[in-house]
C-alpha cells in the first residue's frame, strides 16, 4: 500500500484564511505608511519654513546699516524717520529717542541721511532682502512619482515693509515664510525684524 500525503480540509481552510486577510490587509497597511509618510513630510516642511525664518534675523535689517566709517564692522540704525541727533555738538550726537547715552551702545549711521533702505546691490552683505524668493522646491527630489516624493513642497519668503500694528506704521520688516504643497498652503510663518542696529561688547585687555 502506497501512503500519500495532503492537507486536511481544516488545513486548507486556515490557508485560504490567512491568504485573504494578508490580500485584505496590505492595502490598508501601505495606506498606512503612506499617510505616516505624508505626514513627516509635512513636518519636515514646517521645520524648513521655521528655519529659513531664523536664518532671515540673523542677518543685517539692511545693507545700508553697514557703516562705512566705523572699522568694527557692526550695523548702525539707518535714519528712516530723521530722528536721529543731527548736532555734532550735542552729547546725544547719532542717538535717536529711546537710545542709551553709553559707549558701545546703538547708534545711528555716522553720516545721518536718510539711507535708501530696502536695498540688495551689496554680495558682501548679509541683510534680509538676501533671503526674499518666491516659490523654490524644499526637498531634493521633488518630482512627484510612487519612487519618489508624491507630492511637490515650496517655499516662499515675502518681506513686508514698515508692517502696520493698530492702524500705526513701525519702522521694522515683516518676514513671512510660507510653504506650499501642490499648490496649498499648508503653513504660514511670520517674524519680524527692527531696525536698532547693533551693540558692541567692552572688551578687556591685560
């Protein structure tokens, strides 16, 4: 007598079992993934948009807050409202309201015109218009394809001057990062930056 071997009807039936709730479940599996996928993504653009607004005040208010007579290289305040002290003989000489009549505290640029501001002439000067662009792709493959990123992300820095607070004009620039996904805004980052010049530190010597 020949013995054979084979499944059992049970055991075909726990086959056919697991087979259809792998076929069922994949699909939402990889549907998973995918919006997990998205979703760091997103993230990751939000990220990129907070960034670039850091970059942007790190940088110089204007290119003209460079002053060309003082050697320590810091940036001055432009005189955009001609309230700076114009007298040279007056103790609060290139200060403005508000400004500490101390060494090594802001002042106004030494010449006191009223500079051009907004300007972006100067490669040799970091200042915030160096950072306004319009839509630019954030991630390195950006070609929408099952391989790569499905979906496109730009950003875009738009510089606003002389923003209004309550119906009042303040002499600082308005930095708003945006990223957009297919077209969608998916977030929108605002900052801002003034125009105070900077403060220079004692320094000591032995």
């Amino acid at each position: 007598m020949v013995k054979r071997s084979a499944f059992t009807l049970i055991e075909l039936v726990f086959a056919i079992v697991i087979i259809a709730i792998t076929v069922i479940t994949l699909p939402v599996v990889n549907q998973v993934l995918t919006k997990n996928m998205d979703t760091n993504l997103i993230q990751e653009a939000i990220f990129a948009a907070a960034t670039e607004l850091n970059e942007v005040t790190t940088l110089h208010w204007d290119e003209n807050s460079i002053d060309a007579n003082n050697s320590n290289g810091l940036a001055a305040v432009i005189n955009t409202n001609n309230n700076c002290e114009d007298d040279n003989t007056s103790a609060r000489y290139r200060l403005r309201p508000g400004h500490i009549l101390q060494p090594y505290h802001r002042k106004c640029l030494n010449n006191l015109n009223t500079t051009v501001a907004n300007s972006n002439t100067n490669d040799l000067v970091d200042a915030v218009e160096d950072q306004n662009h319009t839509a630019q792709e954030i991630f390195i493959n950006p070609t929408p394809t099952t391989q790569g990123y499905k979906s496109d992300y730009n950003s875009t820095i738009t510089i606003t001057y002389n923003p209004n607070f309550n119906g009042a004009q303040v002499d600082m620039k308005q930095i708003t990062s945006k990223i957009d996904k297919d077209g969608r805004t998916i977030v929108s980052l605002t900052t801002y930056v003034s125009n105070i010049g900077e403060v220079d530190y004692y320094k000591r010597s032995f």
